[in-house]
C-alpha cells in the first residue's frame, strides 16, 4: 500500500469516527423515568364533578394541591386538597363568601411555617375578566375566603394576578397592574394591600414592566418577571428583590436579543434559580452567592444564565408552569407546542434531561401539569380537560 493511499484511508476513518462523534453527541438525552404511581383524589363533599388541578406545593411534610370540581353545565366550585404522604389525598372544608368565590378555580398556592394561602379567580361581569379571589387557612385546615374589593385585583387596571408567597415577611403576591410591575403584601393572608407604584418595580418610560412570580429569602423578597425596553419589541428578563415589600430594586439577568422572561422562581439550597423563557426555548438563571444572599442590593452576587433547554416550537403559548427543587435536584414543568413535559436538572440548574410523565398530555385547552418535591419525593397534577390525576414518585426515583 502506498504512503498516500494510507494516509487517504486514515483520513476516512478520522472523518467517520467524527461523524459517529457527533451523531451521538446530538442524541437528545433519554428520558428519567420513575416509578410512578397514582394517588387517590376524591371528588369533594358536594355536587358532582370532573376534578380541576392548577398548583401543588410541598408545605413542612404535607402536600397540597388546588383547583376545582367542574360540573356538567360549565359551573365550577373551589378545591383543594391535603395529603401526608402524596398518596391518600383528603378533601379541604372550602368557605367561600362571595359569588365569584363560590364559582372561583384556585390556581395558585404558597407555603409558610406548614400553612398554605391561596390565590382562584373565576371569570364574570360584563367583560368577562377573572374575578380573582384568595384564600387563607384556618385552624382546622379548611380555606375561607378573603373579604376584598374588586378594584384591589380588578377594575380598569387589572392586568394579571400570578403566583403567591409566604415567608418571614408574611406573604406576597406577584402580577401586573397596567402601570407595569405589581405585588400585594400581607402580613397574615387575612388581607393584601396593592403596591402598584414603587420606584424600579412599575414601569417608566424606558421599560414596561411584569411580574410572575415570587419567592421569599431569608432577608425578604424576590420577584421574577420582564420588561421591555421602549425601542424594542422583545423583552429581557429581570428580578426585583426588597427587604419590606415596598422599596424595590430592579435586577438585569443576561440577555440576548431573543424575547426572554424569567416566569418561575425556586431556590435549592443557598442557589435561587429563576427560570423561564429565552426565544425557541426554555432557560435556566442562577444566582451565584458573593457576599450576601439574593435580596441584598446589586454586588453582593451576580446572575448567571446557566443553561437552555427543551424547545418551545409554535401554535402554543409556551412557557414554565411550575418549578420545584431539594435534595441536589431541580424540577421544571413546562408547556410548549409539544405539550407539558418535565424536567430535571442537578442543582447546578446546567443539566437538563426530560422526565416521562406518567401519562402524555396536549398543550392547549383547559390542560395544565405541575410538580412539588420533598424529602426524595415529586408529586405531579395533570390535568387533560377531561379529568384530572395526580401522581408520585417514591423516594429515590426522583
């Protein structure tokens, strides 16, 4: 064999090895799939229905899950549920006080010291906008409704109403009012007050700002959510963190020219990681502790965007619906054109793979899916249109 020919056959066999290399590498990886099993959720006390789940959260041991009984007429009543151990589910006492609170599905719920507060809206009025409402617990366990004005979640600068959080200062709510940024505090979820104007939350006139979702740190608050800059279309993602609730102060993440918004706040050890949309996909932040933690002023850390995964694709809003994490891992449910699907990364928020759900859902419609996670433990909720099931993993298959 001549020099030549050799070094032409080596070539080859360099040039193949590389193309297996790279297929490989291209592989999307496969899919963590648990042990599911599915839990027991009981119609509550009343009339008859299909079951409506929009949120689960893990509360100091117990799981809780929220929604409605839907009724054959299109009419809904509020639910929620408790359960010890993610498998036997028990209905709660439900108390609502007023006519949208009695026709309301909750969608929202958040945690402190082992009791839950909760946010539902049902849509009505002339405008047929969401009449929102929020629940706290009583001593027995069961959820009364709030007394509240319309005008503090609704009326002509109602914007959005998303998620809700209990922590040392009490509990916080994030949203939008049509002057940008919003929140609503409370010390006792036995009634908010809206701050709709504070300097660096509320719009101005070079961002209009919204808020998603909030979450509570040791020294107060952060709140998750976009803005987008008056010369642009797109929107970059940003974080506002206060000690009190009032005072806020705005926080760029990276960006990139893509439309970006972080929609989901979860912290997994001393990392708080924001996690969103970033144009086609889904995309993980981090904050790297310096000298300080998350709810200091700027310097004491920095943002980091850690990570991009899945692919939102088109005809479907897109984005995340729900983020939990604990023991060394991160959970994020998502909804794109593909449907909902979950994901799990390793604290670090940098490794994502997709998890099977135990069963396979559409996005669009009245579909939903959310997860918690607790002592080795994941709880999901779907919800197909039809009929709603909840699951769970035992320990050691998350």
């Amino acid at each position: 064999m001549s020099v030549r020919r050799a070094i032409a056959m080596f070539v080859v066999a360099v040039a193949l090895l590389a193309g297996c290399r790279a297929t490989e590498d291209d592989r999307p990886p496969e899919p963590v799939r648990p042990r599911w099993e599915m839990a027991d959720l009981p119609v509550p006390p009343g009339s008859p229905g299909r079951l409506i789940v929009r949120d689960v959260t893990a509360c100091a041991g117990q799981w809780y899950a929220v929604g409605a009984v839907g009724a054959a007429d299109g009419g809904t009543r509020p639910a929620a549920w408790r359960s010890a151990d993610g498998r036997g589910w028990v209905p709660l006492p439900s108390r609502p006080i007023s006519y949208y609170g009695e026709r309301a599905i909750l969608y929202a719920v958040g945690c402190h010291e082992g009791r839950i507060a909760v946010v539902g809206a049902r849509s009505g009025g002339a405008h047929g906008n969401p009449r929102v409402r929020t629940w706290r617990q009583d001593t027995d366990g069961g959820l009364t409704e709030v007394p509240a004005e319309f005008e503090l979640y609704g009326g002509p600068d109602a914007v959005s109403v998303s998620r809700i959080a209990g922590g040392a200062g009490g509990w916080l709510i994030a949203g939008a009012r049509t002057g940008g940024a919003a929140v609503w505090r409370s010390p006792d979820a036995a009634g908010f007050a809206l701050v709709d104007d504070a300097p660096g939350l509320t719009s101005d006139s070079r961002l209009t700002t919204i808020a998603t979702d909030a979450l509570a740190v040791p020294d107060g608050w952060l709140v998750g959510g976009a803005g987008r800059p008056a010369d642009r279309a797109d929107r970059d993602p940003f974080v506002w963190s206060s000690g009190d609730g009032r005072t806020w102060t705005r926080l760029a993440l990276p960006a990139t020219n893509a439309d970006e918004i972080v929609q989901r706040l979860v912290r997994v050890g001393p990392v708080v990681h924001a996690l969103g949309v970033r144009g086609s996909g889904f995309q993980a932040w981090a904050f790297v502790p310096g000298v300080g933690s998350p709810g200091t002023a700027p310097g004491a850390g920095e943002w980091r965007a850690v990570a991009g995964f899945g692919a939102t694709g088109t005809g479907a809003v897109a984005g995340v619906e729900a983020a939990a994490g604990g023991g060394g891992v991160l959970l994020a449910m998502t909804v794109a054109a593909d449907g909902h699907r979950l994901w799990r990364s390793a604290a670090d928020g940098a490794s994502w793979v997709p998890v099977a759900l135990p069963v396979e859902v559409s996005a669009g419609g009245d579909t939903s899916a959310a997860v918690a996670a607790q002592g080795g433990r994941m709880v999901v909720t779907v919800d197909d249109g039809a009929a709603a099931k909840v699951w769970f993993a035992p320990s050691g298959h998350v």
